[in-house]
C-alpha cells in the first residue's frame, strides 16, 4: 500500500515496503512559494533541504572538497602569493576551480589550508591567509624556526553566500621560497557545516 502527497512542491510517496520518497527538485526549481518546514531532496547538490520560513537549509549532503598541490608555486620575498592546489582528491559540489572555492550552495563552511615551504633564514615572518572575495579575511601568522623548511596550517569558519562569494589561500614569506607538493604536505580542504 502506498499514499501519494502532492503539493506545489511536487510529489512525495509513502509506501508500506519502500518506505518515504521526498519530493525531488534543483536549486532553480525550487518550490516558489514554500512554506516553513517544507522538505525536499536537491538534485543540484545532493542532499535533503528545509524551508526554515525565510531560505532554505541544507540538512544533508553539502559541497566537500579536498585538493593538493602536485607543483610547487614559486614566493618573492615580502609578498603575498596564491597558493595553488591542482590535484582533486573529491569535490561533491565541483565547487573549486583554479584554487578558488565557491559554492552555488549559502551556508557555513569549515575550511582548513597547509602550505608547506622552504625558507632561508631563521626568524622569518610566515602568514597563511583566507581570502574572501579577494581580500583578506582571515590570517594565520607564526615566525620560521627550522633549519630548512616551514609548515603551517590555518582553518576558517566562513559564511558564502551561495552566488558571488569565493576563497582563496595566499602564503607569505619575508624571504623568497618555493613551496613544496603532494597530498600529505601542501592540501586544502573544506565542507559545509550548515546551510542558512
């Protein structure tokens, strides 16, 4: 036995032996006039979605992604540089393109970088910076004290709106340097925590 609901929303079915099967649509056919509590599977990126009476929230399935670097990016003394990660690991949403992260999904999203580098000198300044919308946003800061290399992570929580919002991962190094590859030393990773 099964029992059909339409809606504007589409069509959801409860039947005895399948169990529940939501109303399915993309972000661009959404239901135009939702109510609060509305639920429904979003093909655009995969996961359930909830009408919370003013956006809608995703409640499962958003954009991850993880990214490495297989070439190293060359750093000028005394300036900032964006780091370039080449190599998807997985990105649900392909939500990065030329290591820049930008979701078509608004919400909350963790995000954390590693830059791993050779440097000259002891005592050099060391900054990994998230940039939001190509400024800084937020910044890691710590002074070199190897010998021969410095590594150094910096993680984000940040709100993307979902349209014209983006990150990106810029290094900087009082001495020149080249940054080094592969996926257990030079990575980018990121999900959503939670929509809107």
């Amino acid at each position: 036995m099964s029992l059909i609901l339409s809606g504007n929303s589409g069509t959801s079915t409860l039947d005895s032996s399948n169990g529940l099967s939501m109303a399915v649509w993309t972000t661009a056919t959404r239901p135009s006039s939702p109510t609060a509590g509305q639920l429904g599977y979003n093909t655009t990126f995969g996961g359930m979605e909830m009408y919370n009476g003013s956006a809608w929230d995703c409640i499962s399935g958003g954009p991850a992604f993880s990214y490495y670097a297989s070439t190293g990016t060359s750093m000028s003394s005394g300036n900032y540089t964006k780091m370039i990660y080449d190599t998807k690991e997985f990105d649900t949403a392909n939500a990065v393109s030329n290591s820049r992260f930008q979701p078509t999904l608004a919400g909350y999203y963790y995000t954390t970088a590693q830059v791993y580098w050779g440097l000259a000198s002891r005592g050099t300044e060391c900054l990994v910076n998230f940039y939001k919308n190509g400024t800084v946003y937020k910044q890691g800061f710590d002074t070199y004290s190897s010998t021969s290399f410095y590594l150094m992570q910096s993680s984000v929580l940040v709100y993307l709106n979902g349209t014209t919002d983006y990150l990106e991962i810029y290094a900087y190094a009082a001495t020149g340097s080249t940054t080094n590859t592969g996926n257990t030393n030079m990575w980018w990773q990121g999900y959503m925590v939670r929509g809107v």
